[in-house]
C-alpha cells in the first residue's frame, strides 16, 4: 500500500462549501469504511481540508476523491503527496500493517 496525504483546497466561495459539507464527509464515511481512510479534518483557517489515505496507486485514490461532492461540484482541488511512514503511533500498528 502507498500512503498519501490529500490537500483539498477550496476554490468556492465558503458558502457553497458549507451547502456541500455534509454529503462531503458522508462520502468520506465511505473511505473509512473501506479502511482506506484514516483521518480527515477541515484546515485552520476554513480553507480547504486534509486527509490521510491509502491506496495501492496515486490513480486509485484520484479516481476515489473524483467521487468527492466537492470535485463533482467544482468546489475544490486535490493535491496529492505520497509519504513513506516510518514512525508512527503504536495504536496505528494494525491500520499500516495491512500492506
């Protein structure tokens, strides 16, 4: 498995983030419970969002946040960094050790 962190940076006016907000992190739900997720969370200041992710490609986890309701709305852009944890919390064992 590959490790990414995904930067969601918004390109809507916060008003129109907020209408989508909702059906958004219920399409996260989705992610976690594919265990594909690990944590996600708005960024401070409200610009955008972060997430940890895995996935056996950089092209899965694209096609999977195509799905996001703020990319099917135009509502924000996607950075993706591939990282290699080395060192992480004993209780994250289980979710890296599934490689």
């Amino acid at each position: 498995m590959k490790h990414f962190l995904v930067e969601i940076i918004y390109k809507a006016p916060i008003e129109k983030i907020e209408e989508l907000t909702q059906s958004h992190r219920e399409f996260l739900q989705t992610g976690y419970q594919k265990g594909i997720l690990l944590l996600s969370g708005p960024k401070v200041p409200r610009t955008g969002g972060i997430v940890i992710a895995k996935a056996n490609s950089l092209k899965e986890i694209m096609q999977f946040f195509l799905s996001d309701p703020y990319s099917l709305n135009n509502a924000a852009n996607y950075n993706y960094i591939e990282f290699n944890p080395k060192s992480y919390q004993q209780i994250l064992s289980k979710w890296f050790s599934t490689e």
